[in-house]
C-alpha cells in the first residue's frame, strides 16, 4: 500500500487489530482522565477513547491540547461497537498533533446561512456537507456506469463557445481576441448534436453557465449538466431513457449512500418509488390539471394539514416550557435542541402558509401557452407518487432547435421531467428538428446571429436523421436526493447571482 495509515471507511477490515488513522478532530468530549475524541478523515468519522493510564505524557498533552479542526494521527485498538456511529470504535494508544487549530469558526451550534457561506472553504468539512458531497460523487459514478454499459460515448462539449443555445438572455459574454465575442456554455447540446451524428449515442458531462438573474433555491450561474443525445430516437424513446437513467441514479444512491442519507435524516420513502415507468402527461393535460377542482381540493388539504401540525407543535412547545422548570440539566439540554427545531418547522410552515393561496391561484387561472412556474411544477407533482414526464410544450416557450409536433404545430416535441416534493424541473430536452429551411427560419426568429450557426445547419445537410437528447441538472438532481433546500448545498463552490467568493 502506498498509505502508511488506515482510512476510517476501512476499519470495519480491521476489527481487533492496532492501526494509525490521520484526520482531523471533529469534536470532543471529556472528564479529567478520560477523552472521547470524534476523529474525520473525509471517509468517515470515528470515536477514539483516550484514557490518562494508557497513554504516555506527549499523547495525553496532545488529546488535552487537540480542539476543533487539529490534525491528528492516532493509534490504537479497532474494535467493533454497535452503539458507535459507523459500528466501530478505537481504544488509543497513542495521539500525535501533526497540524494545530485555534478558534475554529465554525461550531456545532446554529449558523445562518450567510455565516456558512462566506466560510464554504472550512464549511465542507462538516458532517452534512460531507454527506450532500459525497451523495454528488455517487451520482457522478452512476452516471457514467449507466451510460457506459449501454454504448455511449464520453464526448466533451466546449466551455467557449460562439453559439447561444437557450435564449439570449442568461448568456454570460466575454472578448475573445481581437473582434470576436465568446460566451460561456449554457448547454453542450449543439455539439452533441454534432457528435451523436459521429458516434451514435454520446453523453457530454460538463460545467453549463447561466446569468440567471433573480435567487431561487433553483438556479445557479454555474452548474453541471449531463447531456446524452442519440442518432435514431425519437421523443417517446427519449423519454424512456430519461425515465431509466433517473431511476437508475436514485436507486444507486440508495443501495449506496445508506450512511450519507441517514446523516442527512432524509425520509428515503419518496425515493424508493422512483421506478419507471413514469407517468407522462402533455402541456394540454397538465394545465388542465393544474385548473382542475382537485388541484384545488390538493392545495386546501395542504393548507390545512399545515395548520395542524403547526397547532400541534406550538402545544409540544408550550408543554416542553412547562416540563423545563424542574427538568435536569441534560433533559433542559434536549428541550432546548427540540425548541430550535420546532421553532424552524413552524417558521417553514408559516411562510408555506403565506404562500399557498398564491399558488393556488397561479394554479387555477393558469394560461394555455406560459411557463409553469416552480410553485405550478410543485404542485403538478403532488397529483403522483414519483417523477412525472411533461411533453408537447408550445413552442412559443421552447428553444429554437426544438421539432414541431406533426399533429399539432402549435407544439414542440420537447420533455421535462419534475421531480417530486418540490423539487421542480431536473429535466429538460426533446426531439431536435431535423428540417433545413425550417431551422433557417427558426434561427432568425429567435434573432439569433445565422453565420454562427453555420457548422450546425450542415449537420442538416449531410445525413439528417431523426434524433433526440436530454440535459439533466446534477445539483438539482443532488439537492433533491439529499432533500437539502437549496442547489447551492450541491456543488462545493457555488456560484450565484451575489456569489463569487470563496
Ligand atoms: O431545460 P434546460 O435549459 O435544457 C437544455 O439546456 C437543453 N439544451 C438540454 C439538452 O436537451 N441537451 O436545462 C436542462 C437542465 C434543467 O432541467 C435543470 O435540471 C438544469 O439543467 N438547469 C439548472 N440547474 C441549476 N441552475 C440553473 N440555473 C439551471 N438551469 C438549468
Ligand atoms: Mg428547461
């Protein structure tokens, strides 16, 4: 082995035996002889027991010493504990500093999210992030497995690129050289295009970049797209794909990320359910839907239920004020933890409260030919139990490449897909059109810069087949998986409109 110590994920290889781990300390508790020492290594994070009689001076002075965040090396005895996080513990023979740490900042109370943010270079060492992180890892990997068992190739899509893909308006534009502009990518899919037409079935995996104006818990300016598009489908065998790479990511993740989603307390019901087939409804069913008396009753029923659990909580919180008088220390101690989460839940549920009659209404006078909103997404969801496929939008809404529907002309062929509880829109693609004159006239209605476009429309010219792609967003795919409230949990450095920094 090139390592001269062992990593924490790999304890349960070595019950019973004396091996060095290197980390970092993550917490500790203690009493006058007796140290309990939270170690992390990135792979995991383990307990180490400290005993004064079983150590020399130097260790004990470097347990004594050690806060929040110091390096450590220390060796001892694995054994196996069922009551331990991660079912393993070690008996310490011997604690070395090897980097020190003083005034950490980041501590295990509350922080705002501002707070953790400006500090997103030491915040990811905390258990949660380490989670959500490693979550993203496991969804890069079945990512690739699932397209590399099934005869695509990896093909990279250019980051500069003179082309604008989706719309004029989120382009981030720099010079490129003398009188050229470039922009930053906002979709790899034009190249694809060319590459599907190369290689039959291709996926691009790269940074995709928009200057996405306004803050939702939704869009970042830079984010990470996979984006497989295959010679010879049509819509319908693009969204069976679609369906089967979605589930295929889920299921992977939970057989997988047991750990990392128990850390993150995400209820994985939801998740099982995400099995294909997925229910497919057009635009047309979907606003009827979102119209419909049951959309309403759906949203009545929330508003309701809200509010009884918000009754129900404020009577916990009044109880738990009155037991804590003559409670114990330690029972004070749990009270106070279960107030800071009742208090966040009800704030929840108040703003929910606050916004559903606006859904509502957004909902039920909802107009053929606009853009469902999140909330529409949201509430579009509520009427299944997994992932829904939305197809034949009006083209109006849909980007320039998209194919008309040949039974309707007011459509295009393009598909999303939304995830449920909220999470909106990880999917987005369609079939491409295929016809020259009528991608000539698209390209200029949508003003788009036609010598630009050039090298695309001969892709038209020499072998047109029918063909079809998808792009789906990891952070959103990530944030959702790990049930965290916001994309910007889901990439290590995220950008946004008012973020630059660290
Ligand atoms: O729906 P979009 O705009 O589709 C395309 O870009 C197509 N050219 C893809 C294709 O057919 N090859 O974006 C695709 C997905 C969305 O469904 C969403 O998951 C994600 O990319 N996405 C974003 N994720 C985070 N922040 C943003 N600002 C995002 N914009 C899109
Ligand atoms: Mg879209």
């Amino acid at each position: 082995p090139i390592e001269d110590f062992v990593r924490i994920d790999a304890l349960p290889d070595h019950d019973g035996d004396t091996v060095t781990l290197k980390g970092w300390l993550h917490n500790k508790r203690g009493s006058k002889s007796l140290y309990f020492l939270i170690l992390r290594d990135g792979s995991g994070f383990v307990q180490c027991v400290v005993s004064e009689g079983d150590v020399d001076d130097a260790s004990w002075a470097a347990a004594d010493n050690a806060s929040q965040e110091t390096a450590l090396s220390i060796t001892g005895r694995v054994s196996a504990d069922d009551r331990a996080p991660g079912g393993y513990e070690m008996q310490v023979d011997a604690v070395e500093t090897i980097g020190d740490s003083d005034g950490y900042p980041i501590t295990p109370k509350e922080h705002g999210i501002d707070f953790l943010m400006n500090r997103r270079h030491l915040w990811l060492r905390s258990e949660s992030q380490w989670a959500v992180l490693r979550v993203r890892n496991r969804v890069q990997k079945a990512v690739h497995d699932f397209f590399q068992d099934r005869g695509f190739l990896q093909t990279d899509a250019p980051v500069l690129t003179g082309n604008a893909v989706e719309g004029t308006s989120t382009l981030f534009e720099l010079d490129y050289f003398d009188d050229e502009s470039a922009y930053l990518t906002q979709s790899g899919q034009l190249h694809g295009e060319a590459m599907a037409m190369a290689f039959g079935k291709v996926y691009t995996f790269g940074p995709t970049f928009r200057a996405e104006k306004s803050k939702t818990r939704r869009h970042l300016t830079e984010f990470w797209m996979i984006e497989p598009e295959m010679a010879f489908y049509d819509l319908d065998m693009n969204m069976t794909l679609a369906e089967r790479f979605v589930s295929h990511i889920v299921q992977d993740v939970l057989t997988h990320c047991e750990r990392e989603l128990e850390t993150l307390e995400r209820d994985t019901t939801a998740l099982q359910q995400v099995e294909t087939p997925f229910p497919r409804i057009s635009y047309d069913e979907a606003v009827e839907l979102l119209r419909s008396d049951a959309t309403a009753e759906l949203i009545d029923e929330r508003i309701a239920g809200l509010h009884e659990e918000q009754a129900e909580l404020e009577t916990e919180r009044e109880e738990n004020q009155k037991r804590r008088g003559q409670a114990k220390k330690h029972i004070k101690r749990q009270i106070d933890a279960r107030e800071i989460e009742i208090n966040k839940r009800i704030n929840d549920i108040e703003e929910a409260l606050r916004n559903l009659p606006d859904w509502k209404e957004s909902a039920q006078t909802f107009e053929w030919g606009s853009d469902f909103g999140g909330s529409d997404e949201t509430v579009l969801t509520w009427h299944f139990d997994r992932p829904i496929i939305v197809h034949r939008f009006p083209a109006k809404i849909k980007a320039f490449y998209m194919k008309r529907d040949p039974h309707d002309d007011r459509l295009a062929l393009g598909m999303d897909v939304l995830a449920p509880e909220g999470y909106g829109e990880i999917v987005g693609g369609g079939e491409r059109a295929t016809d020259l004159d009528f991608l000539q006239e698209q390209i200029e209605a949508h003003g788009l810069p036609e010598e630009a476009f050039d090298w695309y429309l001969d892709l038209r010219k020499f072998g047109a087949v029918p063909h079809s792609g998808f792009g789906l967003g990891l952070e959103r795919v990530v944030s959702w998986i790990c049930g965290r409230e916001h994309v910007r949990e889901a990439i290590p450095f995220p950008r946004t409109i008012g973020r630059l920094h660290p």
